[in-house]
C-alpha cells in the first residue's frame, strides 16, 4: 500500500500529435501498457463532491486500487493498494479487499463502501518514458465510442517539470492543451452522448 501526493502536468494531444512524439521517443515498436480503468461513485456522486476518484485498474496479470483526491489543479493525493493478481472487474467491495488505508478514506469521508457502484470504464494503452525531470506517460485512451490523446508528466518539482515540458512541445512544434482527468473527459462524454 502507497500514500504519496501526486504532482502531475497534462496536455491533450491530436492523433497527429500524438504519432509524433510515438516517433520521437522511437515508441513505435515497443508494445504498451494496458489498463482497463473502472471507476466507481456512488449515485449521488459522494466522490466527485469530494473531488475524489476511486478506481480498480486491471493490468495483464495483476490490478490495484486507488483513491485519488484532489488538493490544487496539479497535485492529489493518491492511496493505491496493488494486487498480485487481476482481480474480477465484478468484485465485491470489501474493507478485507481494499485494504486499511483506503478503507480508513470512505470512514473518514462517510462515505458507505456498499453504495459504491461503476461508472465509467475506460480503456489505456501507455508508453512510459523516464527523464530527467520525471515519468512521461504517453497515453491513448477509449471509452465509449471515444479515443482520446494526452502526455503526462509526473515530476517531484512541478516549477522544473513544467519546463521541461514546455521546452518539448516547442521543440516538437505541439500546443500546450490544458487536461481534464481522464475520469471527468469520459463522464463528460457520457452526459453528452
């Protein structure tokens, strides 16, 4: 189990974008990182009031769960608990399941894990890409009938991070697009299909 406050930047990217920067860190032929994100809330939405996200991430061979909580545009903290194995997307929410720390979480927000219910399910495949001022995750995203571009940059020093990035999208001639999280692009998505 993880506690760890997370500093990240995110621009959105065009496909055309996206397959240039794929070319620029030679990502062409390096297979990525498959993720299936299922979020949950419960149906009045405790969570997103909270500007919390909580979610199952389901790897090849194992998964993890996190709580992500929201303390300025950039920065969350995130509690993950990772598991050996892939759990059933269709589990059944238990503190013995998700552990003491993200159970302590929904105590202290009041929030009855119970009433928790899926959401939103999303589809990553990722490129991780380690430099000097932190982790990229080049990232194509799909839910529902949407496919989505975005780089990431997880970074301890987010003045440096910032930087960096910017001096990458200039070289590579790519807007700076401001991100929402993945979460609040594919609800939006939802409300609006």
């Amino acid at each position: 189990m993880s506690i760890q406050i997370e500093k990240e930047i995110k621009t959105m990217l065009s496909q055309n974008d996206f397959n240039r920067l794929q070319s620029f860190f030679s990502l062409n032929s390096i297979e990525p990182i498959k993720q299936v994100n299922i979020y949950f809330d419960t149906l009045d939405q405790q969570l997103k009031k909270k500007k919390a996200a909580f979610r199952l991430r389901l790897f090849d061979n194992t998964s993890e769960w996190t709580i992500k909580q929201t303390q300025s545009e950039l920065t969350a903290i995130e509690i993950t608990k990772e598991n050996d194995q892939r759990l059933d997307e269709n589990i059944k929410l238990s503190k013995d399941i998700l552990g003491s720390e993200i159970s302590a979480f929904f105590e202290k927000e009041a929030i009855d894990i119970d009433q928790l219910e899926k959401t939103i399910q999303l589809t990553t495949l990722r490129w991780n890409i380690e430099v000097d001022d932190g982790l990229l995750a080049l990232d194509q995203s799909t839910y529902y009938d949407q496919v989505d571009y975005e780089l990431e940059l997880e970074t301890s020093n987010l003045v440096e991070g910032q930087i960096y990035l910017d001096k990458l999208l200039k070289q590579l001639d790519i807007p700076f697009q401001k991100a929402d999280k993945k979460i609040a692009r594919a609800s939006k998505h939802a409300q609006n299909r």
